[in-house]
C-alpha cells in the first residue's frame, strides 16, 4: 500500500513506475537538455535530499496502518486526539514577561482580553539562574529579558485578578523550576483554588541547559533529582499539571537541524523516564503529563514533517523500549514557538511573513499550543501592537483559513510522508548512539550533543556567507533602511524598584522563620526527602529564591560546563 490512496497491487504500481519512466524520458529530459534547473540539487535546511518528484512508485514506505494509523490512535503520525481541531483549537499562549510583575500582569490581561487562551512566563536572568535582584550579578540584568521574581510577592503581583482555576500557564524556568511551582502553588491557595483545578506546565528541563542554553545552577544528578522530585509531588498534588516541557526548541535555536531537534529531544525525554522509573515512580502514571516544546522554522515540509516524526518516535519508544502500556503515556503532546533566530533585525516587518509560514507549519503538524513571535523582537522587547499582531496571525490561521477542517491534511503527501520516514529514520539512529555512550547525560557530559549542535550551527553559517541559502534582506533583497525609531524599552528604573521591594520584604518578614524552614531544605537536600513541600513552607515564609538557591548550592555545589 502506498500512500495517498486506495490499494496498490504490484501490477498497478508497475504501471506507475513506467509511466513515471516515460515521463522522464519524453518529456523531462528534452526539457532538461535545454533549460536546466535553477539549482544542481536540493535540499532540505536538515540536508535532506530533495527529490524531483514524489510518486505512489516510491520503494520502502511504511504500510498505511503501521506508520500512520488514525488520529488518537498509536503510532500517533496524524495527531494525538481523534478530532484535533475540529474538537478544539491548539492553546494561543504567547510568552511575555518582563520588568516588574506588575508590568508583566498588565500584558497578560492586555492578552487575554485580546483573545489568548493560555499564559507563557518569561523570567529573567537573575530568577533564571537562582539570584535575588540585588545580588552583585544580577546587576544590569533585573527585568530585561523577563519578569524578575524573588519572593511569593511577587509572583502574587505577576498573577493578581487572574483566577487560576481559568487558565492554563506555562512558566519557562529550569533550574530553579521546583521553587518557582511551590511559589505558583501558593498562589492558587491564597486564592482559594483547588490544586487538581491547576492546568499547566511547568519546563522543568534541566539537560537541554548543559547542552544548548546555559541556565543551570547544580550538577546533573541533583539536577535530575530536582526533576523527578516535581515528576513525585504533581503526580499526588496536581493532578492536571505538566511536570515538565522537554524542549528541542533551544537546540534548534542553538544552531541544530530539524533532525537534531527530534533526536536530543527525545534522548533526553528517555533519561527522564528513565530515571523517575528508577525512583520507583509508575511510566504509565507520570507518562501522560510529559509535555514537549519544538521551534518551527521556515523550511515548511521539513517542519510539518518534524512534528509527525516526532510525535511517532516518542510512540514507538514509550511503548517499545520504555515499557509504557498506557496509550496516553504514549503520545507527544507539545507545544510550539516560531522560530526567534530566523528573525532579522534588517527588514523587520518580513519577520511577519516568516512567522506565519512558521506558525502553519505548526499547526499543520498538530501542535497542541502556540507562540508566534512578533516582528520587532530581533530589536527589542515587543511592543503591544506587535504583541497583538503576533496573535492576531494565529487567529487568522484558526478562523480565516480553513486549514483546521481536516485532520493531518498534508498526510499522504508522498513527499511530506518521505521527510517523515527520513527524519524518523535519521533521529532514531542520533538516539541509538547517544545510547551506546549511557544516555544523555553522559553524551552531554563528554560535549557530544554540544559539539554536534555547533558544528550544524557553523555549517549553516558558512552556507548563508557563501549565499548557497538565501535569507531575505540579509544576502538577498538587501535595501538601505533606517533603524525603527518606536521600539519598546524596559523602563529605566526597574531595577532600584525590585531591590527596594526586596529590601522591604526582607525587612518585615518573620526571619526565624525563614530560618527555620531553610534549614529543613537544607536537610531534605542532604536527603532523600522531596524538596517541592520544603520549598512550599518556605516560600509561605517568604523565603526567597536566591537564598533557597544558595541553600541547594552549599549542599549540591555548582555545575562547570566542560570545554567543548
């Protein structure tokens, strides 16, 4: 059976080879002989060949049922639920943060009332790598590039008149992650929601910081502690939360290939499992809130291809070499955000083309969830009109397209079920090696990952300066511009408020105890104790972040990243 269409017998897909035959010889190679291509050969941005032609004469696909299957139904290639969009829209939920968490909260209401569906929490650098605001490295950084939070205060103020039992968040913090869901979880309770009511996720994904992004605080195994000890207290505390987002959407932003992005994501999606499994936690219980996050790009096909090989691996792992026997366990449910380094500084209103070829890849490929980047964010921080307009674009997509009425409606396409097979196929074998070396945190610890994601990064960059790979208004189309003068810019000042508000709360709060609370976090790190309902008492304390960090780090230490 090919795909595409009905049956196939040997006889009829004979008779296609031929035809297929005479057309080449006919009538493409006298065309050929006086009008070559444009180009030798094409490829995808991953170096995936591209062919001519795709045609149901192709050898080795999959049969129909054992490598597409039904919506909702394993191996998962055309989507997790048996309606998708025709059920329910993908979650609009567009990440912000920034300055204070009062600055912050005005954007989240500003996109709600908007028409958003979800919250996405960027935090700054300091609350990132696990530093009050007025700590001497935190200097210069304090509400840049997110919303700065040092105490139970402020993440009150980040999400005061926003009912918790209404919306789903989503908070893009590693490290430190398992302090920044105690906080959260403090919050619904002061305002009285139940915890099994909390929907949302929390990234909680420390491997793809040693291989690609840089916020880690702790060595891998604390690290990985600190992972499953969430995996543990959300399983009997939060029922509907997502103990964590597996991200490939910094690898991909790192300098990866779509093929890469597939590979080391889900490599370390199976240390996870992996080690929760080791901690005596069940795959077919934790399993179902593993979430996942990808970055889209602009090489359309290869990306709507990515997510349908993505989603079939994980299937095929979960329940071949992980020994899940839960269907939900095996599906990859994930959420999706354009891609940040395609996005040019120069020419900046093409930045909306970009994200919106981007954005249908996503939804085309079945995401669950998505941000559209706005076009001003190689420049700075967006603005509110280009915050709107970034959602405006997958509002259009949802209502104005008509590309939600049909399930996987590129599925069958003979060269979108190639790129899946080869992207399958290709990220398979990145997984089966990184096995070989002890899974991923050891192929992180010798730079294997590292490397590998450079080197791709590197070869793309050589590709651009040499204009084999064009990017328009950088080696094509450039024109002389001015840059625009109405960008958005952190108010001056933030800082010296945040450090104030601090010094206040520190001031006022009972400190013996807060001593007292992080001294049991410092004995349930020394043990084996979960810490998330250590970290819970002492943020009601008003604990705060850095110092619950700086207990961590006197008993775990701090992680030094090898030279790759």
């Amino acid at each position: 059976m090919s795909w595409g269409g009905d049956d196939m017998e040997e006889t009829e897909r004979r008779r296609v080879a031929e035809a297929r035959e005479r057309w080449e010889q006919k009538v493409l190679a006298p065309l050929m002989a006086n009008s070559p291509e444009i180009r030798p050969a094409f490829r995808t941005a991953s170096g995936l060949p591209v062919a001519r032609l795709y045609a149901p004469d192709r050898e080795g696909q999959r049969e129909y049922l054992e490598g597409l299957g039904f919506p909702g139904e394993y191996p998962f290639t055309r989507g997790v639920h048996p309606t998708m969009y025709r059920g329910r829209l993908w979650t609009m939920r567009q990440y912000a943060g920034f300055a204070s968490a009062e600055e912050s909260n005005r954007r989240y209401r500003f996109l709600l009332d908007q028409g958003q569906s979800g919250l996405s929490v960027a935090f700054d650098l300091p609350t990132q790598v696990g530093y009050d605001s007025d700590h001497p490295l935190a200097c210069g950084e304090v509400g840049r590039v997110g919303v700065a939070i040092d105490s139970l205060d402020d993440m009150e103020l980040l999400f005061a008149g926003i009912p918790l039992d209404r919306v789903s968040t989503s908070m893009t913090i590693n490290a430190p992650a398992a302090i920044i869901l105690a906080m959260y979880v403090a919050v619904a309770e002061r305002q009285g929601v139940p915890l099994d009511k909390l929907e949302g996720t929390i990234q909680n994904d420390i491997l793809k910081e040693y291989a690609a992004r840089g916020t880690y605080i702790f060595p891998p195994g604390p690290s990985m502690r600190l992972v499953t000890d969430v995996f543990e207290y959300c399983y009997h505390q939060l029922p509907q939360w997502n103990t964590i987002s597996i991200s490939g959407y910094h690898i991909r932003e790192a300098g990866s290939t779509a093929i890469q992005e597939v590979a080391f994501t889900l490599a370390n999606a199976v240390s996870y499992v992996r080690a929760a499994t080791a901690k005596g936690l069940d795959v077919n219980k934790f399993g179902p809130r593993l979430s996942f996050f990808f970055s889209s790009h602009t090489d359309f096909f290869e990306e709507v291809a990515k997510f349908r090989a993505a989603r079939r691996l994980w299937a095929r792992l979960m329940r071949e070499e992980l020994g899940a026997t839960n269907p939900r366990a095996w599906t990859l449910r994930f959420h999706t955000q354009t891609a940040g380094s395609t996005l040019t500084a120069q020419q900046p209103d093409n930045n909306v083309v970009r994200v919106t070829l981007q954005a249908l890849a996503a939804v085309l490929g079945g995401t669950q969830s998505l941000h559209t980047n706005a076009r001003d964010e190689a420049l700075s921080l967006p603005s509110e009109a280009s915050a709107r307009l970034a959602l405006r674009t997958q509002q259009i997509i949802a209502c104005e397209s008509g590309v939600t009425a049909s399930i996987d409606p590129l599925g069958g396409a003979y060269w979108v079920e190639e790129l899946t097979d080869a992207i399958e196929a290709q990220a398979r074998e990145y997984i089966q090696r990184i096995e070989t070396m002890g899974g991923a945190p050891a192929a992180i610890e010798v730079g294997y990952m590292q490397r590998e994601i450079q080197e791709s990064a590197y070869a793309y960059q050589r590709s651009l300066e040499a204009g084999d790979r064009k990017l328009v208004g950088i080696n094509a189309f450039a024109t002389p511009e001015e840059p625009p003068a109405d960008l958005w810019q952190v108010e001056a000042g933030v800082e010296a408020r945040q450090r104030a508000r601090l010094e206040r709360r520190r001031r006022e709060r009972d400190t013996a105890r807060v001593e007292r609370c992080l001294e049991e976090v410092r004995r349930a790190a020394a043990g084996r104790d979960n810490l998330v309902p250590r970290f819970l008492e002492a943020v009601k304390a008003q604990a705060t972040l850095g110092e619950l960090c700086d207990v961590l780090r006197s008993v775990f230490g701090e992680y030094r990243q090898p030279s790759v």
